[in-house]
C-alpha cells in the first residue's frame, strides 16, 4: 500500500492510494468510476465539515423564536448556552478515547448520526428544563463530532503531506452559514421550529452522510499519552488568542440574530442574516488565508485580523442600524477568519511541545471559549445590557491584536 493518497490531476483531490473502496456486485465500470472520484477521503470529511456547521447554524438561526416561545430572558438563555457547553465539555474526552479505539472515521459518521438526533429532539422540549437536557445532549453530539472529525482530518492530511485544514473550516463556515439561511426560507413559508429541525437536518444528514462512508485504513493508534494538557510556555500565549477569538465565535453564533431582533429591532426573519454575513466572510477569507499568510506573515496577518475585528463589533454596537450592523458582521467574520488556523499552525510547529499535544493544548482553550462565550455574553446582558456585553468582543479583538507577536516565537 502506498504511504500516501495521491491526487487527481485536474482536481487536486485525494484519490486511491491508502483507502479502500468496496462497491456491489453488478456495478458497471463507469459508475465505480463516479463513484470513486465522488467519495474521495477529503470530500468525505468536508462533508463531515459542512454538517457539523450547518445543524449548528440551523439551531442558531431559530434561537429568537425558541426563546420567545418558552418566555426566557436573556440571562435564562445564557444558563441554557451554558447546558450545551457543559454537553460538549463532557463529551471531549470521551470522543477522544473512542476515536483512538475505534478510529476517527468510524467515529464521526456515528456522532454525526447523533448530531442529527438531537437537533430533531430540541423542539420537542416544552419548559426550559427539558431544553436544557436536550442542550447537553446536543453539546454532547456537537463536541463529540468535532473532534473525531478534526482526528480524521489530521490522518487524511498527514497521508496526502500537504496542508487541507483550512479548507475543512472554510466547509464548516460555509455549512454554518447556508443552515442559518435556512432559517429564513423557514420562516418565510411559515415553517414550524420542529418541521424546519427535521426536515434541512435529517435531509442535509442522509446527503453529507452518504458522501462520507467510504471504507478509510487508518493509521496505526498512537499510545496513549496520559491526561489530557492545557497550553505550558510560550503556548499559553497562541491559546489565549484562540480563547479570545472562540468567545467571538461563540457569541456570533448564538447571539447575533438575538441582537438585531431585540437591539436593532428588525424581524425575526431579517435577523437570521446576521450570522449568515458572519459566516459567508469566513468563508471567503480562509480561502484566501493561507495565501495571505504567505504573503504578509502570520504575525502582521493576525495583527490585521484583531483590528479588523475590534472595528467589526464597534459598528454592531454604534452603528444604530440594521445595514451598519450586518456591515460589522461581515467585518468581524473576515477578521476571527484566520486566527484559529494561525493558532493551530503555531501549535503544530511549536519546538517544545510534540505537535499532538500541541494543538490538543490550544484547542482546550478555543473550543473552552466559543463555549464559555455565549453564557458569559448573555449573563453580562441580564445585569446590563445586550450591547454592554458585546463591547467585551471588541475588548477580546484588541487583546488578540497586542498578543499577536507570540505566534512568530517558537
């Protein structure tokens, strides 16, 4: 078997080498041909990428009216956001543990699988009790994936020895953003919560889920390393700036089309494009961010990206209308764009620290963020106001912008 996956001349997509593929009996050539260069290991995993940001997407798009339609307030929202990162707190190392059994393949098709199931049951909760359950399970389902998934991505990178990380965050932003779309075409047609979680997640499940199950030979399990590490060093720097740019995330995800509804005052329906502009412009620009960081350098890059994001979140907050407001969106997602690819590459890179342990240290702190963040915005909200607590945003943008020297120090 060869070391690595080689790549289709016209496409630049893996193919072949290092994967196994098994078709029925009865197929004529010309479809195993489709049906080898439609399933290739990095589509399978984009496929992974995109739904794991769409069902996100989907939840958050309908947040306005699940809070409106159990009466919470904005700091009862905030201890719900805070069930959903309890969830995926818990189911961190626990994916870990059985993606290094099972394999990170296997394994993410199975917490996709979940993922699905517990954005259908989130309607079903009658009283903020049972919302909170299904918030864990839902946390549990979302962490769960994201690290299996990111396992699988790192295997199917090592083998092809070229970097595709970006690529597959770009797939999860654009999967974000077209789920919280769908949240307008829902709302348009009238479309209950519960009809809308069923039918773009179970439908954006079975089509993702078919790309993705293809027969994967995963590299042989590394020996287990003990608990799990937190940044040490020099590191504790590159993780800071990915916690304050996850609690960005975070907020943007579960707080923007609260903010235009409740703050700017726009419909429910109009709000939804809050989060669509925020993640249509991280899309654009982690396509366009390695070719940025070649060009100007990751310090300078990232450096750009906390002024880019400090102005993005001014203009939400000041800007006093729904046009201005979706122009600060649109700033702050080209500005959080590259700063978790900036962090994880430092990590990866670091001369201290193994590159696993590395980048499992600095994505503690990120994924702790964009969790921490959503509860923290709105329990600054119950004893203030929504737009106090996003000038915490801009504050955590300028920090990025001072502590960006540290991903030039090895």
């Amino acid at each position: 078997m060869a070391d690595a996956l080689s790549t289709d001349a016209k496409g630049g997509l893996p193919r072949g080498n290092g994967v196994t593929w098994t078709h029925g009996k009865g197929e004529d050539v010309s479809r195993k041909k489709f049906v080898l260069k439609l399933r290739t290991p990095w589509r399978a995993v984009m496929a992974m990428f995109f739904l794991n940001g769409a069902l996100f997407g989907i939840w958050a798009s309908r947040i306005p009216a699940i809070k409106l339609r159990l009466g919470l307030g904005d700091g009862a929202l905030g201890l719900l956001l805070l069930c959903l990162a309890a969830g995926a707190i818990i189911a961190f190392p626990i994916a870990g543990r059985l993606s290094d059994h099972f394999g990170a393949a296997r394994m993410t098709r199975f917490f996709a699988q979940f993922y699905v199931l517990t954005l259908v049951l989130l309607p079903l909760a009658a009283t903020p009790i049972e919302l909170g359950a299904a918030l864990v399970l839902f946390g549990m389902a979302h962490g769960a994936m994201d690290v299996a998934m990111n396992g699988w991505g790192a295997e199917i990178e090592n083998r092809l020895k070229h970097p595709i990380m970006s690529s597959l965050h770009a797939a999860f932003s654009l999967g974000a953003g077209l789920g919280a779309a769908s949240g307008y075409a829902a709302i348009a047609l009238d479309m209950s919560v519960a009809l809308h979680f069923w039918l773009f997640g179970i439908g954006l499940g079975a089509i993702t889920l078919s790309l993705a199950t293809i027969a994967w030979l995963r590299p042989a399990p590394h020996p287990s390393t003990g608990s799990f590490l937190l940044p040490h060093g020099a590191l504790i720097l590159v993780g800071v700036i990915a916690f304050c740019s996850s609690i960005g995330e975070g907020a943007m995800a579960d707080w923007s089309a609260v903010f235009l509804h409740g703050v700017i005052g726009v419909t429910e329906a109009k709000a939804v494009f809050g989060y669509t502009a925020f993640s249509t412009a991280m899309v654009v620009m982690r396509i366009a961010g390695d070719r940025l960081v070649a060009r100007f350098g990751a310090v300078a890059t990232l450096r750009a990206s906390g002024v880019v994001s400090s102005i993005g979140v001014i203009c939400i907050i000041a800007g006093g209308s729904y046009e201005v407001a979706l122009a600060g969106f649109v700033l702050v997602g080209l500005g959080y764009a590259n700063i978790m690819p900036i962090a994880f590459s430092r990590a990866a890179n670091d001369t201290r620290t193994p590159p696993g342990r590395a980048i499992a240290a600095v994505a503690t702190l990120g994924y702790g963020g964009m969790l921490i963040g959503p509860p923290t915005i709105g329990f600054v909200a119950a004893f203030s106001t929504l737009s106090t607590s996003f000038v915490l945003l801009a504050a955590l943008a300028v920090a990025i912008t001072l502590l960006a020297g540290s991903v030039g120090n090895k």
